[in-house]
C-alpha cells in the first residue's frame, strides 16, 4: 500500500503512527506541502481536494485521515477499532470531536497563524484577537479532554490506545510547535507521555521534531512556555 502524505504533516502522522504499531508496511510518498506539490496537476489526479493523506491500495484510493485510520485496522484486525458497537461508535465520537471542534481551534486557530505565514491574519490587532479567542476556545476543550474523556485509564480506550489516541495524541502534540503547557491538564500530560512511549513514535515524529526546533529558535510564537 502507498500513502501519499508528508511527514510532518498533522493529518499523515496519525496514519504513520498506526502502521508502524499494528506492523502494516506502508510505502510513503512524500508529497512536499512546503514546496507546493499537493496544488500540482499531477497531484490533483490523484486527489482532487489537492490535499494529503491519500491511502493507495492497488487500485482502491481514500482520502481522509480518519477514514485511511479505520480502513487500516479494519484491514489488520486491530482492537484499536473496537468491533463492539458501542465501543466503536465511542472510538467514531472522539475522532470526530478530535477532527472538528479541537482542531479548528487548536491547528487552525491558535497554532497554524503563529508558524505558517498564508495563516497569519494581515493586520496584528487582528492576529492578537483571534489568537486570544482561539486560546480561550482550546483551553476549554482541554478542560474536557481532561476532565471527561481521559477519565477510564491511561488511553482515551482504556488500557491500550484506540484509534482515537492516535489521532488524538497528534494534534495536542502540535502544541510543541508554539510551546504550548500543558501543565494545566495533568491526565492530558500523562497521556501524551504515554503515547510518546510507544515504539514508533520517536522515529515518526523526526522531521516534526525538528521543525519544533526551527519554530523555538525563531522564537515566532506568542505562547511561551
């Protein structure tokens, strides 16, 4: 199987994450965001949206990272993606709630304006603003996080890590970009250091470590540790 993707991206890393702990080779084609390639007429052949993760299994292709996750361990057998139904639609729930509402917040509102500049808002009393707003929205997402959906045990599915994690851990993960604490959230820091135990999340996470390193050099970021 081919993924189409790059490694720092937020929406391929989950994707990488997985295979490597359920042992799925998957063949990366790095498709460089930075660069421009995703916009690229060749590219849109391959995905029309112009936008990666694209999973490639023979003649099958999909897109969305939350479904490439679950066609993925549907395809492995993996417990990750309970079969029990109200497992299963717990582990639906929480991608979903990880993919829109945090996400928005989060990415789009509080880290991406800080370090990608065709995010940053064109004016700074409007940047100041909307990093503010964005702020208050994700710390009370993590409120919740910590608060409600961490309350079973070490992982978001208990005692081992459901897909949900794996999305999940990724995207609070991204608060390093901007030296995000959290410090606040104890259930959330443990679980973070849990996941960051796994086997395959130190070599999958090389070039987003070190595009951390960039971003804390250039000291861009409003949010101090």
């Amino acid at each position: 199987m081919k993924l189409y993707g790059h490694p720092i991206s937020t929406t391929t890393r989950p994707i990488l994450l997985f295979a490597a702990e359920a042992r799925l080779p998957l063949d990366l084609v790095t498709i460089d965001l930075f660069a421009g390639d995703h916009l690229s007429p060749g590219f849109a052949a391959i995905n029309p949206n112009r936008a990666v993760p694209v999973l490639e299994d023979g003649a099958f292709r999909l897109t969305e990272s939350s479904a490439i996750l679950k066609y993925l361990a549907e395809r492995a057998g993996s417990a990750a993606y309970p079969a029990e139904p109200q497992a299963r639609a717990r582990t639906n729930a929480l991608m979903d709630w990880f993919n829109t509402g945090f996400y928005r917040s989060f990415g789009y509102g509080l880290i991406y304006p800080q370090v990608l500049p065709d995010y940053a808002w064109p004016k700074a009393e409007m940047q100041a603003a909307s990093l503010a707003r964005a702020e208050a929205e994700t710390r009370r997402w993590l409120d919740v996080l910590d608060a409600h959906w961490l309350d079973a045990g070490t992982y978001l599915g208990g005692a081992a890590p459901s897909l949900a994690d794996y999305m999940g851990a990724v995207h609070v993960a991204n608060g390093e970009l901007i030296a995000f604490d959290l410090a606040p959230w104890p259930r959330i820091g443990r679980w973070i250091e849990a996941m960051k135990a796994l086997p395959s999340w130190t070599p999958v996470h090389a070039a987003f470590a070190g595009w951390c390193e960039m971003q804390r050099a250039a000291r861009r970021y409003r949010i101090a540790a």
